[in-house]
C-alpha cells in the first residue's frame, strides 16, 4: 500500500541525511587527518550558529554576509583548537586529546550561557515549505541537502587537485614518513583544522535556518556526528556521506512509526553493533 | 599500624561530623561530596587502566531508574529493587563491555561506543516518558512520614550522611583493593600493550571485563543512592553526555592514579559550583562550568596527574631524593 506520508518522511530523512552529512564532513577530516576526536565540534557549529544569529538579527548585517563571517569565525576557532590545544598534546595519549576537546565543550557551552542565557533563540526567517504531490518539504532542509553535496565535491576537489589537498590525504596514510619526505606537518595540521572550523561554520549558516539556537544545541547534535564518521569509516568521506542517510533514515522512520527518541535509539544501538561487525566502518577496507 | 590509627581517628571524625552544629545546607553538600566521590573512584578503578568510558551516565540512569520505577509501580523494596537494579546494570555492562574487548575496540572507539550507549539509555529514558517522566524528571512515591527502613526513605539528613559515608569508605576500600592486587599489574600490562598482555598469558578480554564489571555497578549503586537521597532524578542529571564527562572531568581534575583523587576531584567542583552558587547566586549561570571547562584543558596539558596526584608525587620524589642522598653520603662514609 502507497503512503504518501511514509514518502514524505522518507524524503525528509533523505533532506536530514544532508545536514547530518554537512556536520559530519569537517569532523571526518580532521578525524581522519590529525587522528583527533573534536568532542567540541557541535559546539564549533553551535559558536557560528550564535555569530551569524547576532550578525544578522542584533546587527542588521545582511544574511549573506553574517553567514560569511559566521563560517570565517569558526574556521579561526578551528585553527585556534589545534594551536592552543591539540598541538601541545599531540604526542600524548589520543584520549587526552579527546578530553581536552571534552573541556573546551564545557567551557563553550556556559561561557554562551554565560553572555548569552539559555532561552531559544531564532533569526526569524521562516523559508517556505515547498509542496509536492501533497508532501511538504523544508526548503531549508533542501537547502542543506544541496549545500551538502556541492560541498562534499569541492572538498574532494581541494584534496584530489590542490597541492595542500595533496598533503593533507599523505599525510593522513603516513604521519610519520611525510615528515622525512619534508611536509610541513604542523602547517598541514593547521591548515586541516581551519578548514574543519570552516566546514562546521557552513553547517552553522544552514542550522540556523531550521533550528532554534541555544547553548546546549551541541548537544544534541555532537553524539550523533561522531557515530556518523566513524560509522561510514574515518576519514572516508563517501562512507560517511552514505553513513549520513542511513542514520537519518533510521530516526526518520523511526520517529515516523513511534517517536523520534526512538529514532536515536534505534540509531545508536545500529551504531554500537555496527562497531562490533565492521569497526573500520562500512565502506572502509580492513587493514 | 600508625597509620592505622590515623585512618581509625579520620573515620571517627567523619562519623562524628552531624553531632559537631554543622548546618544543614553544609552537611547537604558533604553528602552530595561525598555520593559524587564514590561514582568518580568507581570510574576511576576503569579510567586508570586507560579505559575511558563516556558511558558512566548510562549506568547511573539506569541503577537510579530501575529502583524507583520499581518501587512506584510494583511497590517493590528497594531492598529488592537495589539487587535488580545492580544485576541489570551487570548485565549491561556485560552487553557492551564484551563484545567492546572481543573485537578489541580500544582508545577512543572505545569511548565513542560507550557515549552512545549513554545516549541510548538518555533516550530511552525519554522515550518512555510516559513511564519515566521524561525530561521531567521521576518523583518516587513517599512513604509514610518519609522515613522508613522498608522504603530505604530517611527525612533526616543525618542518617543519609552515616550511609554515604560507609559507602564511600567502600569505595575506596575496594580502589584499595584493586590497587593492590595481582589483577592490576595485568591490567597496567593490558593498557600498556594488549598483545604483549596476552602473550604472556594475561586473559586480556577477562581482566577487563571484570573490572568494568565492578565499576558499573558500583556507578549504578552510586546513582541509586543518589536517587533515593534527593528522591528526584531526571535524564540530565543521571545520565547521557552531559554527566558522563563530568564525571571524567573530576576524575581528572583531582587525580586518576591514587586513591584519595576522585574524591578531591568531587570537593573541588562540587564546592566550586556551590561555592560560586551561594556567591553570585543564579544571575551567572554556567560560571562553574565555564571555569571547569577551562580546568580540564589546563588539566590536562600541563597536569594529567591531576591535583592530589601532583602533590603526592612532588612528595615521593622529595623522600626518594633523600633516601638517594642518605645513602650516597653512607656510602662516602
């Protein structure tokens, strides 16, 4: 039997899938380059979301713009994580660098709620909803969608044509041997963690247009990026896209039949046993 | 035997705390210190051998959940429920700790699996909201005058401070244990290199599931008693994301390797929060966390040991350095 809302919900999964791909494609980078776990990175988002909402609404400063200058924010609080934070403790435990990531999440999260209070906020533009066939689609989510590929492609364009593309992806097989090959790999790193920030400050223009702002928003974003990269295998960035949908279509569809925490459950318990079967994620090749 | 002696005075001059005038609102704090503690060494006996688990909170949610759910709808004691609630927890930890060392999911796989464990148990909390209450939180039913040995329900403050006391000493008792066992040279072995563990003749996926055994369910114990202390709980205080890094952050913050770190762990940010609470009242909101999240990264970069581990070190290598004087100038002799 033809339901149009399961196709509806389908569609919109498919929509939240890009999003979730968006957020996911910065973290795999610097996942997969640096071999570093963000725990923070949903707050990086969260810090551009704030940017652009003061730029546009308090500012009067044009949308465009705002996001331009929100993506351009986070891209120096990317470069900033790695200078002041995961250089001095590259050489430690990898879980030191995650808990590090962990304090800079506490720390941006109430210093926002410090400034800025925890109500919702919102940048008031409400995009139409677009109606096919009797579906309703965001316009925004489509946006997303689009921003997603388009970036997706111009990410691989940088890495597979551009010399500091190249050096990133050899750094990223061989951080040892590179080094002696006369790469720069503190340049490289930097460079890595920049354009993170600035991927997550891309995901920040396109959130706020869907989403409410407030300080715990990371919150509910973060967990759910991190399966997504490690799910689609690290640094793999078609694994991660495909990881993206999967994980969306499970909480759409999930919250379709019951709710959407069933969803994320669903999701997350998909993701704890995919760990176990395939741990270096389902397009990555066994090593 | 004198320390001894010193550890036996300490315990009577914890126990005579209530009887000293201490104020309420203070002795209230010491308990919350003191409940805290015993959930940081349960993390701790686990966070030291490398095995960073973000996953605390699901045990939590779930010891402090399945005793008062019990309780309200069944009317089960919790001197049942506890029992249940810590088997649940067993076989949780189980569930995910086995197949976690089975396939050797290590460093921060392994905390990525158990934050999304945490997330499940958040989830699910509030995905049973009609039963759990959701983000609202879940009041288990009083009973009587609110105090009563058969509903584990005390309205004085004092008998609340005597049993987390106790269990705290056990929480430490069994750190102490732990420490000094055979069992935690094979896991220092394990966190150092598995295969060489192994080859050696450590049972590798064993050794570490008993101790993530032991920690979970005393985490679940711990969260049970804080839920029958404050009779409130809700997903955000008792389980997912948030708590659990807390938690790794006290830990870290007052020192994973020794004993006494978790609870100068739990002093230091529980009396930072109130401390800054009572000082700047409700109008800064997130101050504490702030400046913890600005203490953890410090923390770490420049001292991983944390804070007691610091001091005690500084004053190991003071005794070493003279016993290597003493004997060098023996020697000249």
């Amino acid at each position: 039997m033809f339901d149009v809302y399961l196709l509806e919900t389908i569609i919109n999964g498919l929509l939240l899938g890009g999003v979730l791909a968006l957020l996911a494609l910065g973290l795999n980078l610097i996942f997969g380059v640096i071999d570093v776990v963000w725990i923070c990175y949903a707050e990086l988002v969260m810090l551009g979301m704030y940017t652009i909402f003061f730029l546009y609404s308090k500012f009067g400063i044009p949308l465009v713009l705002a996001s331009l200058a929100g993506i351009a924010v986070v891209a120096v609080m990317g470069y900033l994580v790695h200078f002041l934070i995961i250089s001095p403790l590259l050489g430690t435990a990898p879980i030191n660098q995650l808990l590090a990531t962990g304090g800079l999440l506490f720390f941006l999260q109430s210093f926002i709620t410090l400034l800025f209070g925890v109500e919702f906020r919102n940048i008031g533009l409400r995009l139409p909803v677009l109606e096919f066939f009797g579906m309703y689609i965001s316009f925004a989510r489509l946006l997303a969608f689009c921003t997603a590929v388009v970036g997706m492609i111009a990410l691989y364009l940088f890495l597979a044509k551009t010399y500091m593309g190249t050096a990133i992806r050899a750094i990223s097989q061989d951080r040892d041997v590179m080094v002696l090959m006369g790469v720069n790999s503190r340049k490289v790193y930097l460079a890595t963690s920049a354009i993170g920030g600035g991927l997550a400050g891309l995901a920040a223009c396109l959130l706020v247009l869907q989403y409410d702002i407030h300080p715990a928003i990371g919150l509910s974003f973060g967990p759910i990026t991190f399966m997504i990269c490690v799910l689609g295998g690290l640094g793999n960035m078609i694994g991660g896209f495909v990881a993206a949908f999967i994980f969306s279509q499970v909480i759409a569809v999930g919250g379709f039949y019951f709710e959407l925490e069933w969803g994320y459950v669903v999701a997350f318990a998909i993701f704890i046993i995919m760990m176990f079967i395939r741990p270096q994620g389902i397009l990555g090749r066994r090593s | 035997m004198n320390r001894r002696v010193t550890f036996l005075i300490g315990a009577l001059l914890l126990a005579a705390l209530p009887y000293m005038g201490v104020p309420q609102y203070y002795l209230h704090v010491i308990i919350l210190i003191l409940i805290w503690s015993f959930i940081y060494t349960a993390w701790s006996l686990m966070g030291r051998f490398g095995l960073v688990s973000l996953g605390h909170g699901a045990f939590l949610g779930v010891g402090a959940y399945a005793v008062a759910m019990l309780w309200n709808y069944l009317a089960l004691t919790p001197w049942i429920g506890i029992p249940l609630a810590l088997l649940f927890s067993l076989f949780l930890a189980i569930l995910i700790g086995y197949p976690c060392f089975k396939f050797r999911i290590t460093g921060h796989y392994f905390a990525l699996v158990t934050l999304a464990l945490s997330e499940v148990i958040s989830m699910l909390i509030m995905a049973l909201r009609n039963s759990t209450g959701g983000s609202l939180g879940f009041t288990p039913n009083r009973f009587g005058e609110g105090t009563s040995i058969y509903a584990l329900q005390f309205g004085q403050k004092e008998t609340f401070y005597w049993i987390a006391l106790v269990v705290w000493i056990a929480g430490i008792w069994i750190w102490k244990r732990v420490d000094v066992g055979m069992e935690r040279h094979a896991l220092d072995a394990i966190s150092e290199d598995e295969d060489a563990a192994a080859s050696v003749g450590i049972h590798v996926t064993r050794q570490k599931l008993r101790i993530t055994i032991i920690s979970a369910v005393m985490t679940a114990f711990g969260g049970i008693l804080y839920g029958q202390y404050q009779m409130y709980i809700n997903p955000q205080t008792l389980s997912g994301v948030g708590v659990s890094l807390q938690i790794v952050f006290a830990v870290v913050a007052g020192g994973m390797y020794v004993a006494f770190g978790p609870t100068v762990g739990a002093v230091i940010t529980i009396s930072l929060a109130e401390f800054l609470r009572v000082l700047i009242g409700t109008a800064m909101v997130g101050l504490d966390n702030t400046i913890y999240g600005l203490m953890l990264i410090l923390f770490i970069i420049f001292l991983p040991q944390g804070i007691l581990g610091a001091i005690m070190e500084k004053g190991s290598r003071k005794k070493a350095l003279r016993n290597l004087a003493t004997a060098v100038s023996l020697n000249i002799k």
